[in-house]
C-alpha cells in the first residue's frame, strides 16, 4: 500500500476544532526525541509521504492543545531493543509539560532483557498503556515474548494500542505484515487475556469489516480512525461508522505525521451526519473509557 512519493494533499486547515463538535480527545498522536522524529521524517520521504508537520513533541502537542483539541494521547514505539528506557523517560517528560492535557504511552520492545521490568518503571513514572506496532517491531502477536507484556498490561490494568493491521504496508519494512498479522491472530490474543484493553489503530485496515464485528463480540477491544476518514488511501468500500459499535470507536489523527490538514478528518465527522451522541462517543467518551482519562486527569 505505501508507496515512495504518495501525494501530499495540499487542503486548507483550520485554527481551531471545527464549529459545533463536542469536545474532542485526539486518542492518536506521535511524539519521539528530537534524533529519531528526524529520522522517522527520512524513512517516509522516501518510502510514503511528505510529512505535513514537522515539530517536535513539544510543538506538536501545543499545536493541539491551541487548536481547541481538550486532550492529546501521545505514543511511540521502541524500533530497537535497549532504547525504551530513554523513551519512557522522555515521554514522562514531555508529558509534565502538559499536566492534565496529555496521556502518554510507554514504549518497550518485544523480546528485549527486562520487558517487564521496563514497564513496571514506565507505569510506576504516570505512563498510562503501552504501544507497539507490528510492522516495525516485525513480532509475532502470538509468540511467547509477547505474553511479557501481554500479563503486565492486564495485570496493571493499563491498556494497549498495537498496530496489528495489515495496512498501510511497504516493502521497506523488515517484515511482510501480511505473514505477521491479522484479525485472526489478534482475537487469539483476545480470548487469551481476556481483562486487556486493546486498540487496533486505523480500523484495522484492511481487515476492516472484520474487526467491526470483532468490537461487537469482545468488550475489551477498541478501535481508532486514525487516517480512515481522510479519503486518502484507497479503500474497497467507504468507511460508514454509522455501522461500527461506536462506543467501541474512538477519534485519532495520527498527528503529526500525516501529509494533509491536521483537521481534515474531524471536518469529515463534522459532515458525516452522525447524531450528537455518536460523535460524543468517537471524539471523548470511548477514549475516556479505554484510557481511563477521568481516573488520571
């Protein structure tokens, strides 16, 4: 699916939250230091898009925050073993500039020595939950490593974001995230650790319908929009939330890593004729819930 040079949309963004919205939490930005966002900023020149937004974790939050957005949840992701510590840490940081305004996940990599105890560290720093993304880290949801962090999210009732769709892919990657994941594999996890709060971001792309019935048959599964709404991957069939269980579904921009308007896809819920109390659920009730925001604010 991503492929070098893929169009940057160059569409007018707004300054604040679209006119008439409820509030709104962005359950899905990215934040990394300074050394590794630059690097990130390469690998997608040259294998997916230019990057609209190019801030650091710092700016990119405040943009948010200014914009009118009431909450931010931050994520990265260790690309490496023996790097989360120095990640963690510069998260907690980054996240004591904001008191109140940001939630901030804990990185670890599958397999690394001390994948528990890094965690425990994390949480015990005010890190609510935990990110990985499968088709960096090239891990096998269902491999013995992953139980580590499997047991310490469930165990600490912290929740956990995996990108563990097969979507958007490249051959830039170490691995094919087609052999690596699927909706199958992931409600294999589900039945396993069946009190771990779960998100699979971008609506599972591409299993998509799949997923939607999977939120409808496990409670403890969520899902985010992130990037589903901009109409800029090709999709077999337009995304209609009117079908998705939507207290199960909550509002992500992927921020700032994305090649259009910061508000592009909240100006496509704005129009999309749901009622009020499904764009309550999308935009803050869901994300409340999953990351337990009111019992950290």
């Amino acid at each position: 699916m991503l492929r070098p040079h893929l169009p940057s949309i160059d569409d007018k963004e707004g300054d604040h939250v679209p006119e008439g919205l409820p509030p709104v939490v962005d359950a899905h930005i990215h934040i990394f230091p300074e050394n590794l966002f630059s690097a990130i900023w390469t690998w997608f020149d040259e294998n997916a898009w230019a990057i609209r937004y190019r801030l650091t974790g710092s700016q990119a939050i405040e943009s948010l925050l200014l914009r009118g957005v009431a909450h931010v949840v931050a994520l990265q992701y260790a690309h490496k073993p023996g790097i989360s510590r120095k990640l963690n840490q510069y998260m907690i940081k980054t996240c004591g500039e904001f008191p109140g305004l940001v939630t901030g996940l804990a990185a670890v990599f599958p397999g690394e020595v001390d994948a528990g105890e890094i965690l425990k560290e994390a949480f015990d720093g005010g890190l609510n939950g935990v990110k990985l993304h499968a088709h960096v880290q090239c891990f096998d949801m269902n491999g013995e490593p992953m139980d580590v962090i499997y047991n310490a999210c469930q165990s600490a009732q912290k929740p956990l974001v995996m990108h563990a769709g097969r979507e958007p892919k490249s051959t830039a990657y170490a691995c094919d995230p087609y052999q690596i994941c699927s909706a199958e594999k992931l409600e294999r996890v589900l039945k396993a650790y069946p009190k771990l709060r779960l998100c699979v971001p971008h609506l599972g792309f591409d299993e998509i319908s799949t997923y939607r019935k999977l939120t409808e048959k496990y409670d403890t599964l969520w899902l985010d929009t992130t990037m589903m709404l901009a109409d800029y991957f090709p999709l077999k069939d337009p995304i209609r939330l009117q079908g998705f269980r939507v207290e199960r579904v909550m509002y992500g921009s992927d921020f700032p890593n994305i090649p259009y308007a910061w508000d592009r896809e909240l100006k496509w819920l704005k129009a999309s004729g749901l009622p009020l109390e499904s764009l309550e659920w999308i935009l803050k009730k869901s994300a409340t819930a999953f990351f337990s925001l009111d019992e950290t604010e």
